[in-house]
C-alpha cells in the first residue's frame, strides 16, 4: 500500500455529523428553499390557470370551471409529492456535501486552538475532495511564518545565554548588567516555553 493511500485511509471521517447545528440548519433551509420554490411554481401556475375555461367530464356530467379549479387537486398532490422527494433527495445529497465544509471547519478549529495553546507543530490536513482547501493552505503557511519566527526568537535567546556565559568569565562586564541580562533570558525563556514547534 502506498504512503498516499494509507493517509487516505486515516485520514477518512466515518461520522456523518460534525458540526451537528451548521449541518442541520444548512440542510433545512435548503429543504425550506426547494418546497417554497415548489409552492410559487404551483401557485403562479394555479393564479394563471384561473383566466382560461376547461371542460371536464365529472361523474358523467360535463362540466365547464377555470383551468386552475380542475387542475388544483393534482397541481397541489403534483406539488406536495415533488417537494417532498426532492427535499428528501437534497437532504441526503446536502449531508455529504455539507459534511464537506463542516469537516475542515472542525480541523480549523482544533488548528486554531492548538496554535492558541503554543502548538506549532501541527498542520491543517484536509481530504481530497474537502472544500477550503485555499483556506488551509494559508492557514498553514501562516503557521509556518509563525513557527519560523519563533524559532528565530529561541535561537536569538540561546544567543542572549551564550553572550551572558561569556560575560560572567570577563570580570569587566559589570555584575548589574550581567543580571538584568540574565533576567531578560529567563523571562525570554519562560515566554518562548509555551510554544512547541
């Protein structure tokens, strides 16, 4: 098995459901959108059957009424009958296609929360067919300009010690300013500690 497809194979979600209310909302107000749209269609087409006459035989009576009076029961079933499957199909397909965006949403999140805990050593990994993948690029490049500019930080602070270890030996560098400039490294130090890269 190659490298690449055992990443795919870890890196599949085999949850349907990650961003539980962004999938559900997502879903219904698609769902509300295709019945709605089959409601105006119905409607107009309803409002332009009522200026035109149909004859229909009914119960052996020939009866004359508006094209929207005859045709309103099966245009309302017609209706009623697609919106439903239609919604129920959208439903399905929007699941995955939501699950999509909802996935790298979810790994931005626990990206950005690592990086807000001083871990820079992660990256954001996406799937194949996941959207945003423009978004975890940069995400990931910032987090590379970070770690670089934090590691220049770690290395200027091994400088720093270096340049206090040499003063120590030199009995002409004034013992205050050897301090203060141990300090500052410590301080240095304690700061750059919370980030792991």
């Amino acid at each position: 098995m190659t490298a690449h497809a055992t990443h795919a194979m870890t890196n599949r979600r085999h949850q349907r459901y990650i961003k539980r209310a962004f999938q559900r909302r997502f879903i219904v107000q698609f769902c509300l959108l295709m019945v709605l749209g089959c409601a105006v269609f119905g409607t107009a087409l309803y409002l332009y059957g009522t200026r035109t006459l149909t004859t229909a035989f009914i119960d052996s009576k020939l009866r004359v009424m508006s094209t929207g009076d005859f045709l309103l029961p099966a245009l309302a079933i017609c209706t009623l009958a697609m919106a439903g499957a239609v919604a129920l199909v959208a439903a399905v397909r929007l699941l995955f296609f939501s699950h999509q965006i909802a996935g790298p949403l979810y790994r931005f999140e626990q990206t950005a929360k690592a990086i807000g805990n001083g871990d820079l050593s992660g990256e954001v990994r996406l799937r194949d067919g996941d959207e945003l993948q423009d978004l975890a690029r940069s995400m990931g490049g910032m987090v590379t300009d970070l770690r670089a500019r934090v590691q220049e930080v770690q290395a200027q602070t091994r400088r720093l010690g270096d340049v206090i270890a040499q003063a120590k030996h030199q009995s002409a560098a004034p013992q205050e300013l050897l301090e203060a400039l141990q300090d500052s490294q410590v301080r240095l130090d304690e700061a750059i500690s919370r980030f792991r890269v």
